[in-house]
C-alpha cells in the first residue's frame, strides 16, 4: 500500500491531539457504535489529568488506498527531546498554529528542527472559529517565523489551510463550506512525499529505533522508520550502537504497526513503514537494528543538552516507609536508569555517597512528571531544588537563557515587567498590545531567574496570565539573583498536629498543614510573614483548668492550608531544603532537621 509518513507538531495547547482525533474518525478507524475517550492519543494517566501530551505516539489511518502514518507529538518545551527524534522518522510536517495567539515559542523550536531536517511543512491554521482569532496575522507571522529560521524558498511556499479540530473541519478557504477533513487528507497526499525508503526495499534490513516501549509479554519494544530492506518474525537482526559497536544479536519475536489506536501484528515489515519490533533485550534509543550482514550504524540526530538538575535521594525523614514500598537507593537507581534509557533527554549520573542522583534535564515540567510517575509506582524520595546547569567557554562562566513570552492584561504589565527586569536579570526584547485589553510581552531571562517565578506570575495577574518560555541561548554570567524572600515556619517537635496551636500560630504566616497531621521536627509547616525562618510548636494544646472564665472560650476557626502541588514545592524550596514525596504525601522540610546541625551548617557556610 502507498504510504505517507507525517509528523503533526506544535506549540502547548494549539490543538494537535484534538485533531488527530478527528482524523481517526472521519478516516473510518472507529466503529460507528465505539466508545472512544476525547483526546484518545493522550492515554497516559497524567496526561489525561493535566491535558498535555507528554510522549509521543504514532498512529496509522487510510485514506483513498494509502496509508498515512501520524505521529502525535508533545507541545511543552521541556518534552522536546522527543519531538526532536520523531523528525527523523517522518517525511513532513503538518504545523498547527493557534489562529489567536500565532506562532510561541514551541512553536519555533519544533519548526527550526523540521526545517533543518529539510521536511517541507503544511502550516494548519488552527481554531479560527475562536473569537479572538486574526488567521492573516498568525499566517504572516508563520511566513516571517519561517524566513528568520533561514528556511528554503521551497520551504517558504508552503500550502495553508484553516481549521477548528474541535469543529472538525479543514478547509483551504476561511469561508469554505466547513463540514469535514478531507481538504487537509487530500493536502497530505498531494504535499508530502512517498517515502524515499520504498524503493530500497531489496537491499539489507536496516531501521533506526527512534522511540522505547514495554509490553507485558513481549518485553522490549523498539519503533522507528525502515530505512532499507525487509523483515519478519522470526528474522535474525542485530543492533548497532551510534558510534558502530555491536550492541546484541537477537531474533524478532513479532513485527508490530499502528493501526488506530491498536499495534497489531503484521506479516512484514518494509522500507518506509514506520514499525514496532519485539525480541531484544539491550537495544535502545538511536541504535541501528539491522541485518547481520551490516557494519555502519545509521546517523542519529544529536539532542539538545539539559538545562536543569536534580538531586534524587532516599527518603530519610521520621516519616519514611510508611506510605511507599520502594524506598532503597540500589531500586531508585535502577528506575532512574531505565527512564534515562528511554528518554534521552535525560542524564543520570551517580553521586559519591551513593544515596542519591543528580538527574538533569530540559526544565521542571519534565522532572515533575517523572517525580509523579515514581510516586504513583510507590517510590519515597527526597527532592533537591533545582539547579541551573553551566557551561565554560574561554574561560568564561555561560548560564542558559531563557525567551520568554508572556500575554498578560494591560492592568499588570507594570508588575511583571518589574518582577523580570529587576531582581531577575532579564532584558526585555519586544512588548506590544495583543488586542482585547491584552499585551505581549517578550523578554530574555536566565533560567535561574524563572525557576520558582511561575506560582508569583500567577499571582501578580490574578491568574489570567499565559507565559510560555523556551531554551533561547547561552550568555555570560550575570550574577547572583535572589531567591526566595519569606522565610519558613519550622516544627520543633515530632507528634500529630493541633487545631488551637496552628490558630495561634496564624498571625506568623500561611499555612501549609491542616489539624491532626503527622509532623516531625525540622518538617516546614508554613510560611513566615518575615524574611527569617522561624522554629514552632505546632503541638501546644489549651491549657485547660477547672475554672471557667469569660473570654477562654474562642471559637478556633482555621484559615483553609495552602497546599502545594509538586512543581510548586520543588520551586519553592531553599539550597538548604528538601521536598519528601511519598504515594500519598508531599512534605517540605530542612535538608537537617536538628536545628543544631543547621546552625553548624550556616556557620561554615557563613
């Protein structure tokens, strides 16, 4: 069957798993009668929670006798390390782009990464039946994107079309009858190419596996595109890693491709099909499988280096082991590692001690789902806070640089522009009015500058602000930037939380802890209104006596805690703290929890 290879890219929330959707029913691949979940692409848990896509995955549909193999893939920039290799297994491109915000940052990486592979884009201007939505402005700056990014006069000719996946429809006018897909399923097969792998079906197997999975029963799941020849179950191939060495020999158990939402088996695999192949035990991401016969490994596109690390230890608090099963660093170590393998974007690497890991990676999104993973799968674990990653280049101290875009009410431009450019050591690029009451602003920051800065964005605009950020580039030190300002309330016992002693307690700070919860000295249980830490009794009950008198008697009414969630407690926290996640629990508390010990501490910091 003739077959089409697209991947379908683009920025955080523009609509790319709605539309595939859409593309899966109107290309038949559903029953009439089948129950299918909105956004049936996103199967992870946390995907489905929070509504991002996180990994990417391929899916098959047909249309008129070919075959059009799609691959959703993630729009949050802290993911794009698997955006990155998805490229190399595709012929094109479909770029959605949100008719109302126009092209952000998301949006420029992915598409520098299509161009530079070549691939020619097919720009869909998504939800144009928004309000808000300007298509000819999101169109122009798509064009002028594409130039800056030094894109071909090939590339630059790119087709158009406007679409609302929630609507269902493509059309390649604005005032077209907007009833169904078919305009952007003919676009495909006309615009993108065959694959060029089709006509190198007779010589040596040979398929660069681009993305890791597991199955229960078959074990060890490779996927990628076959770059030449063609193979079977039961078929001998071996592995190459990217500089050539033999990885393993190993014979195929079953070939697996995409179609729907289901991998099922399939008689054979040939050039140009993107499939799933069975039976290895040690090949990975960006090996070569080939046939025995081959000596060179296949190019592999080299990924961006993380930006951020953190310190994954043991769980070493009063509390530990009472809510996970997996509470060794030798068990840590080995989940770690395995994440590692099939994401590459993440680096592992071992600390002298022993208990523990600095895990580095694109930004704090992606450590934050793989903290949510591990806890979900019972791991206790103890979190540092997150550390910027340096370079040096002539001698010189580079830090990461962030572009931030940010759309806020006219109201609050002042207090954000203040935030960034002030005690963050950001510059400002660009700033002008969005429409509807709305500015856009565009700055550069350092990545120190951003970590922790979300949660006080949101507060700053009330909660209608949108930042989005990306990786811009490195520049030279730009010295110290301060961190948090308040200081903590910290518990100077151990014991289960008392209702009169946190009302009492409430004139200090916020809150972190309700009534009746199990506390431990060094534990932080809220947030001192002053800028010193602060050591509390959390425990003090009333004093009770056989007399009664008048004005003992208050009500002791608590102010509801402030509960923060992952991310936010990984950003909030101090170089001296850490955060304890457990499957049902997450603790802030001092890295020592003997105030003597952290008095010594401070003194030889000091």
């Amino acid at each position: 069957m003739d077959t089409r290879n697209i991947a379908i890219i683009a920025h955080v929330d523009h609509g790319k798993t709605t539309l595939v959707d859409q593309l899966l029913r109107q290309s038949g691949s559903f029953r009439e009668n089948q129950a299918v979940a909105e956004r049936a692409m996103d199967s992870n848990d946390i995907e489905r929670e929070r509504g991002i896509t996180i990994l990417a995955k391929a899916t098959s549909v047909e249309w008129k006798g070919t075959r059009i193999n799609i691959v959703d893939t993630p729009g949050h920039a802290d993911f794009g390390g698997e955006v990155e290799r998805i490229l190399s297994m595709v012929d094109g491109v479909c770029l959605l782009v949100d008719a109302a915000e126009g092209p952000m940052p998301q949006t420029k990486f992915v598409t520098s990464k299509a161009l530079a592979l070549g691939l020619r884009p097919i720009v869909v201007l998504n939800k144009v039946d928004k309000p808000a939505a300007e298509p000819d402005d999101a169109l122009t700056d798509v064009f002028d994107l594409f130039a800056n990014l030094g894109a071909s006069d090939e590339q630059l000719d790119f087709p158009h079309l406007y679409a609302s996946g929630i609507g269902g429809w493509a059309d390649e006018a604005l005032d077209g009858p907007r009833q169904d897909m078919t305009a952007l399923f003919d676009m495909i097969l006309r615009h993108v190419d065959a694959p060029k792998q089709v006509g190198r079906a007779d010589e040596p197997f040979q398929m660069l596996a681009t993305t890791l999975g597991a199955d229960p029963f078959l074990g060890r799941l490779l996927t990628g595109r076959v770059e030449s020849g063609r193979a079977k179950a039961g078929d001998t191939l071996k592995a190459l890693s990217r500089d050539g060495k033999r990885v393993e020999q190993f014979r195929i158990s079953k070939v697996l491709a995409a179609r729907g939402l289901n991998q099922q088996p399939i008689d054979e695999a040939v050039a140009g099909d993107i499939v799933t192949i069975s039976g290895m035990t040690k090949a990975t991401v960006s090996d070569t499988l080939c046939a025995p016969e081959v000596e060179t490994a296949l190019p592999s596109q080299p990924i961006d280096p993380p930006t951020i690390s953190v310190t994954f230890g043991i769980n070493d608090s009063p509390l530990a082991g009472r809510d996970g099963k997996k509470v060794q660093s030798r068990v840590i170590r080995e989940r770690l590692m395995k994440e590692a393998e099939s994401n590459v974007a993440i680096r592992v690497d071992d600390t002298p001690g022993g208990e523990a890991f600095v895990v580095s990676g694109r930004g704090e999104l992606q450590m934050g789902v793989l903290i949510e993973n591990m806890r979900r799968e019972g791991f206790e674990l103890s979190i540092s806070r997150p550390r910027v990653i340096f370079q040096e280049e002539d001698g010189q101290r580079m830090e990461p640089i962030e572009e931030v875009i940010i759309d806020v009410d006219d109201d609050y431009t002042g207090a954000v522009i203040e935030k960034l450019t002030g005690d963050r050591k950001g510059e400002m690029v660009d700033m002008r009015p969005a429409g509807h009451g709305k500015t856009r602003i565009i700055a550069h920051v350092p990545s120190r500058g951003l970590i922790g800065y979300h949660g006080e964005f949101m507060t700053d605009t009330r909660g209608n602000g949108v930042l989005n950020r990306i990786f811009h580039g490195w520049a030279s030190y730009k010295g110290s930037i301060q961190g948090r300002r308040q200081g903590v309330l910290i518990s100077m016992e151990d014991g289960v939380s008392v209702a009169y002693a946190l009302w009492n307690l409430e004139e200090r700070g916020k809150m972190f802890i309700g009534a009746q919860e199990q506390i431990y000295q060094g534990m932080i249980i809220g947030e001192h209104s002053r800028d010193n830490d602060l050591e509390v009794n959390p425990l003090k009950g009333k004093k009770l006596t056989n007399v009664r008198a008048s004005g003992t008697d208050d009500a002791v009414r608590l102010t509801p805690p402030m509960r923060l969630s992952l991310e936010e407690a990984i950003a909030y926290i101090n170089d001296d703290e850490l955060v304890e996640v457990t499957p049902k629990s997450i603790r802030l508390r001092k890295r020592h929890l003997d105030p003597h010990e952290r008095k010594r501490q401070a003194r030889s910091d000091g």
